[in-house]
C-alpha cells in the first residue's frame, strides 16, 4: 500500500488541480474540490502510520519517461517565466529562468546518461509529519476557501476578474508540489517540485490583477528564481563531488567538500523560508487573497525553506556555514518581532511573526544539534496550525469588517464572538505558556544556550517583542467600548469547519505534543544522532497542569454576571449615555476610543528593514566566503 | 527538605511575608518622608475590609481574569519554590501577568487600558534581563532548576556581577516602584498613574494586592539564588535590595516609558549580556 501511497499523494492532487483547471460549472467544482481536500487529508493520515523511519524507499525504477516529462515541464516553465519577464520589463527574472534552464539543461545532456538513482523517493518520519502538515492544513484551507472565494468576488473584489478555476487548480498542484518536495530524494525531482512551486506562488500572489499584486507577485518570483538558480548550482556541485544526486547521500556523508553544496541549498532554503534579506516577498504576499497567505505561510511554500535547511542540519552541525545560517535565522527572529510591533495591520503582524519564527527554525537548522533539530521539528508543527487558524480568522474578520487594521477590532469579542475566542486561542498558541510555540521556543533557548551562548541574545530581545505584539492585540479584541453590532451572521458551514477543526488541532496537539514528540520526532532524532532531546517527565507534569489551569478559565464565564453590580467606568468627567462619551472639565463631549500603543518614536519599520537587510546581507557574504574558503 | 514541604510552607509564609514586607515598606517610606506611617499590620486590615465590600465591574467578567491572575500567580511560585526549571517559572510568570494585562483591558476603561499597555511595555522591558539572568545562572552552574542552582557551593554573585545588577534594574520595574510605576503606582496622587487597576475593586483588589505579595516573594527567592551558598549573606543581602528599592523608590521621579523601556534594554544589553559573554569566554 506504502509504496503507491506516496507517488499517489503527490501525482493525485496535481491530477485534480488540472482537472479543476477544465472544469467549469460552479457546483461540480465545489464537489471535486471537497472530495480533493478530504482525499489529501486522509491519505496524509494514512501516510501517518508509515511503519518504519528512514529506510523504507518507494522504488520506482529508473521512471525514464517521468524525467522527461519533469524536463519538459521545466524548459516550458522557464520559457513561460522569461516571457513574463520580458513582458513586465524585469530583465533579472529573464536572467534567472534562463540560466537555470541553461544550468539544468546542460547538465542532464552532460550527465543525464550515467546519472543512477537508487532512490526517487524517500519517506521518514520528518516527511510523514510534514505530510500531514501539508495534507490537514492545506486540506482545511482549500475547504475555507471555497465560500471565501465567492464572497471575495461577489462582495468584496468585484473589481477583480473572476478566475476561480485557475485558482482552485492552482491550490492543489502547490499541494502536490509540496508533497514532491517533501518526499523527494532525487534531487533533480526535489528542484522541479521547488521550481512549481515558485511559480504557483507567483500566480497566487499576482491572482487579484492589480498593479500592487502583480509588483509584488514579480518581486517573489524574482527572490524564488534566484533560490531555485541556488538550488540547481548545489545539485551540479554535489554531482561533481560525489556523482550522486540523491539527498540521502549528501546527508549521510560527512566529508567537508559537500559544505559547498549544502550551503547552496541553504541559500535556496532562505530564499523560499523568507529570511533576511529576502522577507520582503513574503511580506508583500499579503496582497493575495488570504488563503492563499494562509498556505504561504503555514502548510507550503516557506516550510518547503525550512524543510531543506533543516534536512541539512546534520550536515551543517557545528560548521562555519551552519553558524551563518544560525545568524541569518537569529537576527531575522529579532527584526520579524520587532518590526511587528510597528504594524497595525492584522496580515502585517502575522507576515513579521511568520518571518520571526521561521527565523527560530532556520537557526535551529543552523545549529544542527540534536537539541535544535528536536526544537526546529516541534516549532514546524505548531506554528502551521496556529499560524493557519490566525490567516483564516483574520479573513473572516476582514470580510466583516472591511477592514484588517487591528484598531478597527475593538469589541470584537462581543460582535464576533465565536471568530474572537477562535482567534484568542491561536494567538495563545502562538505564544504563550503552556502552548506549543512556547514549549518550542524554550528548547530552542537551551539548544541554544549549550552551542553559542552568544546567540541567546537575540531570543530574549526578540521573544520581550513578540510578547508585546501578541497581548496588545489580544487585548484589543477583548476591550469593549460601544454597544454590540453582530456581526457573525454569513458565515459558511465549510469556513467554520475550517475553524473550529484547526483550534481543536492546535489544542490538541500541545495537549498530546508528548506522543507527538514520543512517536514522530524523537524517532527521526534518534536515527540521526543516536540520542535525543526531550523536557524531562516533571517539566511535562507541570505544562500539563498549566495547561488544565488555563482550561479552567472558560469556566469562571458560568459565573457571568452574579453577585456584581456593574457601573460605567471612570472617563474623568462626567459620563454620558451609553459611557462611550463624556463632559470633560472644559465642558466640551468627549468620544472615548481606546488605541494601542504603536513605539513611533522606538522602532522605524522602514529604517528596521533597511539595516536588517543589510546585516542580511553581509552575513549571506560571510556565508559564501567561508564556504568557498 | 522536600520539595512537597518548601511548596507547602511557600503556600501558607508567601502571603504573611509578603503582607509583612508591604507593611515595612509602608513604614519605611513614611519615615523617609518624615511621617509616622501605618502600623505594620496595615495591608492586612486593607486586604481584609477590601475583601468584605461590595464587587463593582464595568464589565462583567473582568474579575475572571484576576481570579487567575491570582491562581497563576501562586503557582509559579510554587514551582519555584519547588525547585522547578527557572525557563518554566519565567514562563508561568508571564502568563500570570498576562491574565492581568487582559482584565485591565477588559475592563475597557481609558485609564485601565492605558495602564494595561504601559505595564505591558514594563513587561517587554523586563522580560530581556530576566530570561539572561536564568541563563546566567545555567551557564554558572549547569542546570536551570531552581534546587539545584540552590545546592550550588559557590555564591553566583562573583561570577555574575553584571547579572546580579542587572536583575536588581528588573526587580525595580518588577515591584512597580518609581522610577518605573508606569503602570500603577502605588500612591494615588492622580487617576492616571492608578492605572491597571483603576476599574478594580473590593475582592478583586484584594487577589491583585495578594498576588503581588506572592509575586514580591518570589523574586526576592530569586534574588537570594545569587548568595544561596551562604545563607546568611545571602538573607542580609536579600533584605539590603529590599532596602534600596525602597529608597530609589523615594527618591527617584518616574521616567517616562521610553526612557523606561532603553535604559531597561541597555542594562540587559551591557551588564547582563556583558557578563555572559564573558562567562563564555572564561568557561
């Protein structure tokens, strides 16, 4: 069953993208679209009982005509891109689609004869769980998408053409690539399933048609080629060394040539992960519709980066190169968390805590330890599901409200009640005690602290941030001001299915992150480095505790309202009807409104990213300098 | 001793110690400003009249989150006390402060909310030193857990001066003390500078009151982690902090939350990560 499990997983949702590709009539694409998301989830949670870690190989033979086809699609691609490029005035995105193609193009007709793989694909626990990362997520947020891509074209974008199809199709080949990427062992596979999808990404990106998307759906392209040129320099390089291009046979060797290499496919991993100084296409990615920033951000694309970094850790462990990296992941966790307390804008804040986090995980690969390999596998895990649950609630948000600025969020507890508390619990589950992303973040603290005590200082600079961003908002949604307008109403079964299954995951997965730990990652661990790290039984009493602490809160709400008498609150005046104004001292009405604070005069997100790019940079140099040397 | 034991008697002493300390803190205040002052016993007979008049809210339910504010309080606590990881107590410590942040918002008075936001820019600013002061500690003594940092034979502080300073800075924002009473001072001299709690009174001013007892003994438990080799040092040196917070508190005007939220940051930069920089060196 195992063996046609995985080729199906990934041959299965490109097959039902193309079919939506065809299919025009509304209702069928509807039906295909749920029967493709279920499909993906449950062949995802069927990979989950995959018996064995590591060894297990889908033997496909030498699959001739599938690698002509893989080339193919690979010219087609990069031609479609020149054009593209040519068209929009980008001569870099030209640049770059042609001298992959170049690159790849010589290569297979220099080596393609004698290239032997032994191994096409590959499955271990590390792909199982990002399988079911990408199969659940993704799956829940293709059946949101569904009702939001219709009120996003007949209420809120009618200015918009209307390309459903395209987009549909578009969201299950990024799936399907995504599950390539993920199980790929041959890496001449692994850099086509990558190449689609930065062009996925593109069109996603650019789908709205305006001028701002298009500018920016160019500007990830163009950040992605010059990864995915990255990408194809380090399989030309390892074949050269080794005359292999199996991934398995770059990390089960530790010889100090395939540095070079491994720090190539470092830099397409940063690329596509969104770390200095290339986050500005993930920030500009906000302009698509919001599920497609929800699989950017959670399920696909950027975890394609943190996947091959932290893949490589064991080759970049205790390497010059793997301390670059670990820097370059470090200082982006400081800016993303910075910068995000500048932004008012709810997408904003999740883009800089998607690009902060992501930067914990890259620095986890960096290091390579045992201990941050363990922290960088939980830290995945999380925030997919937190990460998704936010993008999905803020969608709904901003259908409601028109409006995505967090200030305008006030009383959402009582307007939106269910979204609120939804939105309440992944914030929690972004950042605090006992849930998941916390529990991550203080392993990645000790992985840290044993290897290069130096790089703590970033964490505890940047978690104080990230702890501001997230209470202020939390706050916001909670602090009530004017009489409640409900606005709730309209929203469909599948995005409340989408929802509530994605905040029961991210309790359950802290709740069980033990077992999750116990029967996922420390297996993977352990095959790698013969030992692993776990938090010590009394340290999982304790969070287990806290955890049931904070589920109590709920309960106090049964005693809503008894035995208190409830009065305006102080205005320093004199209150007026309804307390949401009053009579100051000079005699003039006063409307109340409640505003966070922003740190203006402290942090300059412009100046931020200036100076992060440039450090960004610099350490992309020092990477390259020290590899080479 | 157990830790079963040094939970329990943290349990019942926290709050009599704490209470008593405020107590002497009231006086001592008092006489640097040449009055006579409260008697000793003077936040117990606060707590327990507090405890007895009526609940007024402006929202329902935002004496929940005090409620827990307390419970969470009490636990981190314990599981210092307890000898527990100090990463985890740092962390619990957190989400206590956090449950009262979200009251005071929910509150959603202009004063409650103001002081909701100023007190998490106090939270942002500590935050850095105490996470470095734990580190601190790992790096001089191998272990994050609170016993064992304990049963360490030398005193921490020689090897952690810059630290050691640095987690007095915090104690400073901690307390809630000039300069940095941002976000609820303890005199109330102006509507604004009560802050946090504005909107709170009767038992949820009291389980605020008592969680800040609870709150004060641990961090001076903390604060002797630095001498625990010699205990008598260490409750002498322990007491002096608790002295000189009190003077700097009258002596000093409050900042503003820049100035507040830098020279917080600068302390953690230079002296607390100073110090382990150099503790990497040597080691």
């Amino acid at each position: 069953m195992a063996v046609t499990l995985v080729p199906s997983m990934i041959v299965g949702p490109l097959a039902t993208g193309l079919g939506l590709l065809c299919l025009r009539p509304d209702y069928w694409r509807r039906v295909l679209v749920v029967a493709g998301a279920l499909l993906v989830v449950v062949g995802s949670l069927l990979l989950a009982h995959w018996p064995a870690n590591g060894g297990m190989a889908a033997a496909l033979g030498p699959g001739h005509w599938i690698n002509a086809v893989m080339l193919a699609s690979e010219f087609i691609l990069a031609l479609a891109l020149a054009r593209v490029g040519w068209r929009a005035g980008r001569p870099l995105v030209v640049g770059l689609a042609l001298a992959q193609a170049a690159l790849m193009g010589w290569f297979e007709w220099r080596f393609g004869k004698e290239l032997s793989v032994v191994q096409n694909l590959f499955v271990d626990k590390f792909s199982v769980i990002m399988g079911l990362i990408n199969g659940v997520v993704g799956g829940g947020i293709c059946l949101y998408a569904l009702a939001y891509m219709r009120e996003y074209h007949e209420a809120h974008h009618r200015e918009a053409a209307d390309r459903r199809p395209l987009f549909f199709a578009l969201l299950f080949i990024f799936m399907g690539a995504m599950f390539g990427v993920i199980f790929a062992n041959n890496l001449i596979w692994l850099y086509f399933f990558w190449e689609v999808t930065t062009v996925c990404s593109f069109l996603l990106i650019g789908y709205r048609g305006d001028a701002l998307s298009r500018r920016n759906a160019l500007q990830a392209l163009t950040m992605n080629l010059a990864g995915g040129l990255c990408f194809a320099l380090g399989i030309v390089w390892l074949h050269h060394t080794t005359r292999s291009v199996e991934l398995q046979t770059l990390l089960r060797s530790h010889e100090s040539a395939l540095l070079i290499p491994a720090a190539l496919f470092c830099l397409a991993g940063l690329t596509k992960s969104a770390q200095l100084p290339f986050c500005g296409w993930l920030l500009g990615a906000m302009v698509a519709p919001t599920p497609v920033s929800a699989l950017l951000h959670s399920s696909a694309m950027v975890k394609a980066g943190v996947y091959l970094v932290l893949r490589l850790a064991p080759v970049l462990n205790g390497s010059a190169v793997g301390l670059g990296v670990a820097l370059v992941g470090a200082v982006t966790f400081l800016y993303g968390s910075l910068a995000a307390i500048r932004v008012n804008d709810a997408k904003k804040v999740l883009a800089y805590s998607t690009v902060a986090n992501l930067g914990l995980i890259v620095l986890c690969g960096g290091l390579g330890t045992a201990e941050a390999l363990w922290a960088g596998l939980l830290l995945i895990v999380f925030h997919a599901v937190a990460k998704c649950l936010l993008f999905l609630c803020v969608g709904v948000v901003e259908h409601r409200l028109h409006t995505r600025d967090i200030e305008a969020m006030s009383g959402l507890i009582l307007n939106m009640p269910r979204v609120a508390v939804l939105m309440l619990v992944g914030m929690a589950g972004m950042f605090l005690a006992p849930f998941g992303m916390l529990i991550s973040k203080w392993a990645v603290l000790k992985a840290v602290v044993d290897v290069y005590p130096m790089l703590t200082v970033f964490l505890v600079f940047g978690s104080a941030a990230t702890l501001f961003f997230w209470v202020k908002w939390m706050g916001k949604l909670l602090e009530v001001v004017h009489p409640p307008e409900p606005a709730e109403k309209g929203i469909r079964s599948g995005q409340w299915l989408a929802l509530y299954s994605l905040a029961g995951l991210t309790f359950l997965t802290c709740l069980f992150f033990p077992f999750i730990s116990l029967r996922f990652i420390e297996p993977y661990v352990v095959d790698l480095y013969g030992r692993t790290a776990t938090m010590g039984i009394g340290n999982y009493i304790i969070m287990t505790i806290m955890m049931l602490l904070v589920t109590l809160f709920p309960l106090s709400f049964l005693n809503y309202g008894r035995n208190v008498k409830v009065m305006d609150p102080y205005l320093g005046g004199a209150n007026l009807a309804g307390h949401a104004a009053y009579r100051g001292w000079t005699g003039r009405t006063r409307e109340v409104a409640l505003c966070n604070y922003q740190m203006v005069l402290l942090v300059d997100e412009d100046r931020l990213t200036h100076w992060s790019t440039v450090v960004g940079v610099a350490l992309l140099v020092t990477i390259a300098l020290v590899a080479c040397l | 001793m157990s830790p079963w034991v040094r939970l329990l008697i943290y349990l019942v002493a926290a709050p009599l110690v704490g209470g008593l300390l405020a107590g002497l803190d009231r006086i001592i205040s008092a006489r640097m400003q040449a009055r006579r002052g409260p008697p000793l016993l003077q936040p117990f007979y606060d707590v327990c009249k507090l405890w007895r008049k009526e609940t007024i809210v402006v929202r329902r339910s935002q004496n929940f989150y005090i409620l827990f504010f307390l419970l969470l309080m009490v636990f981190t606590g314990g599981l210092f006390f307890a000898g527990a990881d100090l990463l985890l107590v740092i962390f619990a410590l957190t989400l206590a402060a956090i449950f009262l942040v979200l009251g005071a918002c929910k509150a959603s008075s202009p004063y409650s909310f103001l002081g909701a936001q100023r007190e998490l820019i106090q939270m942002m600013a500590y935050e850095p030193m105490v996470l470095i002061t734990a580190i601190g500690m790992y790096m001089a003594t191998g272990s994050f857990y609170a016993h064992e940092i304990a049963a360490h034979p030398r005193p921490l502080v020689l090897m952690l001066p810059g630290v050691f300073l640095g987690f007095i800075y915090a104690l400073e924002i901690k307390f809630r003390k000039s300069p940095f009473d941002l976000s609820c001072s303890h005199h109330a001299h102006q509507e604004l500078v009560r802050g946090i709690t504005t909107e709170f009174s009767g038992r949820a001013l009291a389980m605020i009151e008592v969680a800040h007892w609870y709150e004060n003994v641990l961090l001076l438990g903390w604060l002797y982690l630095f001498f625990a080799a010699w205990p008598w040092l260490g409750l002498a040196g322990t007491a002096l902090v608790f002295l000189f917070v009190i003077l700097v508190d009258n002596v000093f005007a409050r900042l503003k939350w820049q100035a507040a939220l830098r020279s917080a940051w600068a302390v953690a930069l230079v002296l607390g990560f100073g110090n382990i920089l150099a503790l990497s060196l040597i080691l």
